[in-house]
C-alpha cells in the first residue's frame, strides 16, 4: 500500500478484535512515525503505549469518571467557541451521521448515551496511544508537529492492515492520564489512539463521513 492508498483507506475504526499487534511492529511504527518533521527539529511530542492490566485499569477509571458525570477538565480547547457556523453544520451531520448509520433514532437517549459510553472504554480496543507533548512548553506549533506523528501512527496502523480511532473525547480528564501514566506531571495530553485489529463485518467500522469537494478548500493561485 503506498502512501495514497494509505491515506484513502484510513478511516476512524470504533470496533476492534481481541488480536494485538506484536511488540516488534509497534516498535517499527513508532520509529517509523518518529521520522514525523518538526520546526527545528525539536521533535517536542511525547508518545505512550498502554496496554496489558494498565489499560484495564485507566479504562475502569475513566468509566466510573462518565458514568458520574465528572466535570470535564480538559487540558486544552479543541475547537473555537463557538464553531463558525459551516463548521457547525459538518460537526451536526457527522454526529447525526453515525447514529443513523448505527441505527440510533433521534430520541433514543439510552442509545446515544451508550454510543458516547464506548469513547470511555476506548472502544474496547486493547492497545491505546496516547499523545502529548511539554505542557510548560507549550506553543501552537508544538500542536502541529505532534499532529504529524499522530497522522503518521494512523496511516502506518492502515498501511500494515490495522486500525485506529483519534480520541478527543478522553482528553477531558487528563488527571487519570496522570495518575496511571507515570512521570507525566508536566505532560500536555493531546490526543489518544486506541488502535487494534479492525473487528470484521462491524457495522460502524464503515461509517464514512463525506469530504468537502475540493474547490471548497483548494486553489491554485499562478
Ligand atoms: C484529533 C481528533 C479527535 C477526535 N476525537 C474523536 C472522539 O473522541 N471520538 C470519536 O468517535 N471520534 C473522534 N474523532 C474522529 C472524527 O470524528 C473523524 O476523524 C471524522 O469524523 C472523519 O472520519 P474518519 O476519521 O472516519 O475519516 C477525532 C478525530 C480527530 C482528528
């Protein structure tokens, strides 16, 4: 698979086998995404593997933190609040998207709840990434370096036949990352990765949004 096959090919995987993926080629991939390009090469991301009784453990924190409702505390706003307006929409259908994909009726609260629920047991995955960089070292820039090493995992995940959903969602207790991850007071979370085996035949493994075509974002000035 080369690199645009990669990139055609991944799509956010929310349902995986219980198959891991070997130690020796997450060590391949992980070298291979750390070849990601950074301002002066400061190569400022910081990159977790959890897996094992570990994951289990997170996993169980970070469901009763849902299921009671704790207040979100995230280390870092995501989008502009509020969206401008055309973002908005894209967000609404991609949100009203997958339920109808998944079959969700529009008042099936307990349906959406549970939907919501399986982004906190890291959809079951048993291997996750998890993203961050120097929190007292933070600038805009260090985002889009890290982010390079982020699409690398993803795409790397695809090309070798596995895959993987980015999670801004977990980031909002980032004090159980803390807790379970050791040395990582001073750690800026960005994003997890649960990643594993794509489970065949699984429904919402092939929900794909649309794309914008191209001359909604693209052009050629000469
Ligand atoms: C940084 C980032 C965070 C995301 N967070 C979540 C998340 O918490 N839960 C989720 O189900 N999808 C999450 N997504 C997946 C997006 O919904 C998905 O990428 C988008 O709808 C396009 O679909 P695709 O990845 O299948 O192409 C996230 C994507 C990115 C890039």
């Amino acid at each position: 698979m080369n690199a645009l096959d990669a990139m055609h090919a991944r799509r956010s995987i929310r349902e995986f086998t219980d198959e891991l993926v070997p130690a020796d080629t997450i060590h391949q991939l992980v070298t291979a995404a750390g070849r990601a390009p950074s301002s002066k090469n400061t190569q400022p991301w910081r990159l977790y593997l959890v897996q094992g009784a570990a994951l289990d453990a997170l996993r169980s924190d970070y469901l009763a933190a849902f299921d009671a409702k704790t207040p979100a505390k995230p280390g870092y706003p995501y989008s502009p609040n509020p969206l401008p307006e055309a973002w908005a929409a894209r967000a609404k259908d991609v949100g009203i998207g997958i339920f109808k994909h998944k079959g969700i009726g529009r008042d099936d609260l307990d349906k959406r709840h549970a939907h919501d629920r399986e982004n906190f047991r890291f959809f079951g995955a048993h291997q996750m990434f998890f993203l961050g960089t120097q929190a007292s070292a933070f600038a805009y820039g260090t985002f889009l370096d890290c982010g390079f090493v982020l699409d690398n995992l993803m795409l790397g995940l695809t090309a070798l036949g596995y895959g993987s959903c980015p999670q801004f969602s977990v980031m909002i207790y980032p004090d159980l990352l803390r807790k379970h991850i050791p040395g990582t007071e001073d750690t800026l979370f960005i994003s997890g990765l649960p990643f594993g085996r794509p489970k065949p035949g699984s429904l919402v493994n092939e929900f794909q949004p649309a794309r914008l075509p191209l001359d909604a974002w693209f052009q050629t000035v000469d």
